[in-house]
C-alpha cells in the first residue's frame, strides 16, 4: 500500500448517530492497525455546542462500545482522542465557513498536515447541495497539488431529477475525481471477493454467462422494522433505501465484464457498461415483474410485534414498500435472457445478504430414480453477512450400492481465518478515501444510470396510486406472490439461515 499523505478529516454531522457508532470507531480501528498518517487530525463541525474535551469524551465512548479494537488499553485510546477537534458552526450559513478556514488554518500549522483535507458530509442530505458550495466560496475545492476531496453519504438524491441536479452543482466546483460518493456495502469484504471469486479463479468465469447459468438472485433481508426511522423511511421505502444503491451496485459486481487492470476507471466503467445494459420496463413489466410489500402485525417468536403503518412517524395509510422484488434482464451477449431477481426486505425471519448463483440444470438426468435429490443445477452462494463466505452446492454419491445422490456443500468461511485481521465496511472506505482510491466509491454517471432505470418504477407507483400492495405478516419472506417471479418448474427463491454451510441439516434464524 503506497504511503498515505499528512491531512485534516472533516466530519460535517459529527454531533450525529454516525460520527459515533461507525465513523470514530473505524478511524480508531485504523490508527491501531498504522494505517493512519503520521500527522493526522480528525475536526468535528456541528451546530451542536461542544468543546474539544466534551466531544473526545462522547467519541472515546463510542469507540469502546462499536470499535472492533473496542477492548485496546486506554493508553492508545488516549492518545487517538489526542487527535480529535470540534468546532461549532451553522453549516447552513455560509459566512460560518470562514471560522472553518481559520480554525484548518490553525491546526495545520500545529500539526503540520500540508494543507490536505479530507471533507465528509454525515449530514442530512438537504445539505448536500449547500456545504460543497460554501466551502468552493473559500477556495477549499481548490487542489493546488494539496489533497481536496469530498465523501457524501447516501441517499444521494431521491429521484433521477434530484440526483442529476446534485452531480451538476457538485462538478460546477469540483473536478469528478475529488468526489467520492459511499455507499457502505462496498467496503465489505465479502463484496471486494467477489471480483476475486469471478476473476482469479479459471474454473468460475469460464461458465459466468449465459451458456451455463439459469438465474442469478440477490437478497438483503433485514429482520427489524423501521424502528425509530419510520418518518425518513416512510419518505424512502426499499427502493431508494435499498434497491437503487446497495443491491443495484452488488448486481454490476456479478454482471461487469472483467477489467483491463485493476484500477478504479477500469472497474468503474464496466459496472457503467451493466447499468446501461439493464433492460428498462415497460408498464406491464412493472405490474408483472415488480412485487412491493408492507409488513403487517404479527407474533414473532411470540413476541407481538407492530405492523408498518402502526410505526412512530409512519402515516397511517401509507403505501410505502418494505419489501420489494423485482426480476430485470440485461441486455449484452454475457447475459442475455438470464433473469436476475433482486430483493430486500424489512421484518424478514433472518437478517442475512448473499448473491446467489443458479447454474443450469445438466442436460441429461441420469439419476432421475433420486426422489431426494432435485436435478436444479449446481448453486454457489456468496455470502455476504452473517456468517461470511462461500458456498458450493453439488451433487456426490452416497457410499453403497447404486447411484443414489445427495446433494452437498462445500464451503468456505472468513471466520476460518482467525489469524488474519478483517476489516470493517467504513474502515475500508475511509482509509481508500484518504489514500484518493476511489474503486469502492460510485461514480456520477454510474450512479445517474441506476437511477435511471429505477425512475420509471417510482413513476408508475406516483401515478398509480392503486397498484398492488401486498401485506405479509412480520417473520415471514414477504409476499407469497413474489414466488411466481422465477422462472423454471418447481423454482423458488432460497430462502436462507442465519449459518451459511448447514442449511440443510438446521436452521438458525
């Protein structure tokens, strides 16, 4: 890893939940692991009324409750929090900024951080537009050779409308390679694997396509509701929450053609090639091929648990989707009517997100006396949590006479590598974002095509206010009806556990 450059992070939200539960304890997991820079300084800006000493106590606190370096000996905790400032502002008032100008003017004379800075927006996004703004105002956009970038977190944008309109205000003032746009489930593990899987490995890319996969399905079940998000989710739903930005990004991994090197352009511009390559839907794709639900009350493990619309901040007779699932084609000569179906819901029975590949059954069966085993085609399952790894299932003769066969697994799991240090999602992203890699971050075009073909879906809905809502009960899969969106005689969803490899011997939920 090239050495990484001196620089100030500014975190705008910092009074907020993520600053504490996600933000400081990756960047302590970072300094523990020596992959911060020599000269680093972390400042805070809020409209929140701390000190220096009040804002390092609140982090400390969070570093030891969501930190994975949480039990470190208070020494090193000490002096990571040394490294922490706050500075109190309006950032909706852009003649603030020039206290900002004055106090980065400060710390880098102090602690000789060369001018390099590193601006992330935790912040609502009704400031997305504005803080870039201010801060081009006092010439804080301006590289020079000096480090200058921004990261803003999701949802960026709400709508194709909004999203272009953002990408236009954000590129007015700063050049596309300064701006880095997160979308956390990249930074997993598991995630960066699968480019691996795909390309390092001659036996998998060989039968990636067409010629010998049947379907592809991508799931991110949750098995909490809203809790106490219900008046931002009740806004959002699964599509733009989930959908548009996380399971849209996993899709372009599974489907890219492979790089010419890996490197953040060449990587970035086959997953634009996807997304352009995704079939768009017409009106009754979207009434046939686009399942959306709502959890309705039900007892869980017996415990009763609240339906969608009885939620704190949800209206009452809100149409908003908590689940949703939907079957796309893309349209090149890799994937050619090959179904991907992709969902992800709330009050699921497990929480759990793999990508699932279906291979195609063989073309002759010659165990077809097996009543126990089902000719369906080999699956390999790539988990991406809990339980975190690879899954191979096939089929192997039973001992004895005859040809009976079972179906079984072979396996793979990062917690068999209990030597080696696995990195968390905001962790990785961060650290890309100060060494200026932007593979792991979305690009504005990119994002504008996901957009894109998401848009006449949200459109449909508007202006149908009575197209199909269904109801499924708390702790169940969500709909039945999304049953019938894959294609294939006896095909259905996986419907997977919380343990990856002995799914079929039980079931933790």
């Amino acid at each position: 890893m090239k050495k990484i450059q001196d620089q100030i992070l500014v975190i705008f939200g910092a009074s907020g939940d993520l600053t504490y539960r996600k933000l400081v304890p990756a960047l302590f997991d970072l300094y523990k692991q020596k992959s911060l820079p020599d000269n680093f300084v972390m400042l805070g800006v809020a409209r929140s009324d701390f000190s220096d000493e009040l804002f390092r106590e609140k982090m400390v606190d969070g570093i030891r409750q969501f930190s994975l370096s949480k039990d470190a000996p208070q020494a090193d905790v000490d002096a990571f929090a040394d490294k922490l400032y706050y500075l109190s502002i309006n950032t909706e008032d852009s003649k603030e900024y020039t206290k900002l100008t004055q106090k980065l003017d400060l710390l880098d004379s102090e602690k000789n951080t060369e001018g390099n800075y590193l601006f992330y927006l935790s912040t609502p996004p009704n400031l997305y537009p504005l803080i870039p703004k201010f801060l081009a105002e006092q010439g804080l956009n301006k590289a020079k050779g000096k480090i200058r970038r921004i990261v803003i977190e999701k949802p960026f944008g709400t709508d194709l409308k909004s999203a272009v309109y953002l990408n236009k205000g954000l590129l007015a003032d700063y050049e596309e390679d300064q701006i880095y746009r997160m979308d956390h489930y990249l930074g997993k593990e598991t995630v960066q694997n699968l480019l691996v899987t795909r390309f390092s490995n001659s036996i998998y890319e060989p039968l990636w396509n067409r010629n010998y996969i049947h379907h592809v399905e991508i799931t991110a079940a949750e098995s909490l509701g809203v809790e106490n998000r219900g008046g931002y989710y009740d806004q959002s739903g699964a599509m733009r929450d989930m959908i548009q930005n996380h399971l849209l990004q996993l899709l372009a991994l599974v489907a890219m053609e492979p790089p010419t090197v890996i490197e953040s352009d060449a990587i970035r511009n086959e997953k634009l090639k996807v997304f352009q390559a995704i079939r768009p839907l017409s009106q009754d794709d979207i009434l046939n091929n686009v399942i959306r639900g709502q959890y309705t009350a039900a007892k869980v493990k017996g415990k009763p648990q609240k339906g969608y619309r009885e939620e704190k901040g949800v209206n009452p007779d809100s149409r908003t989707e908590t689940y949703l699932a939907l079957k796309l084609y893309i349209d090149n000569w890799r994937w050619g009517d090959v179904p991907f179906y992709i969902r992800s819901g709330k009050h699921l029975p497990t929480r759990v997100s793999e990508i699932v590949i279906h291979f195609r059954p063989t073309p002759l069966n010659l165990f077809i006396d097996n009543k126990e085993y089902c000719n369906d085609g080999n699956i390999l399952v790539i988990r991406i949590h809990p339980d975190e790894g690879i899954l191979l299932k096939t089929g192997m003769k039973v001992p004895g006479a005859g040809y009976k066969v079972k179906e079984v697994n072979m396996d793979f799991h990062y917690s068999q590598l209990q030597d080696t240090y696995v990195p968390g999602a905001y962790e990785r992203l961060l650290l890309d974002a100060m060494l200026g890699d932007s593979t792991l971050y979305t690009r504005g075009d990119a994002l504008e095509a996901a957009w894109r073909f998401v848009q006449p879906i949200l459109d449909y809905w508007k202006n149908n206010p009575e197209a199909p809502l269904y109801g499924y009960p708390c702790g169940s899969w969500g709909p039945n009806v999304a049953d019938s969106l894959i294609e294939g005689k006896n095909m259905t969803w996986r419907y997977p556990c919380k343990n990856l490899s002995d799914d079929g011997i039980y079931c933790e939920l």
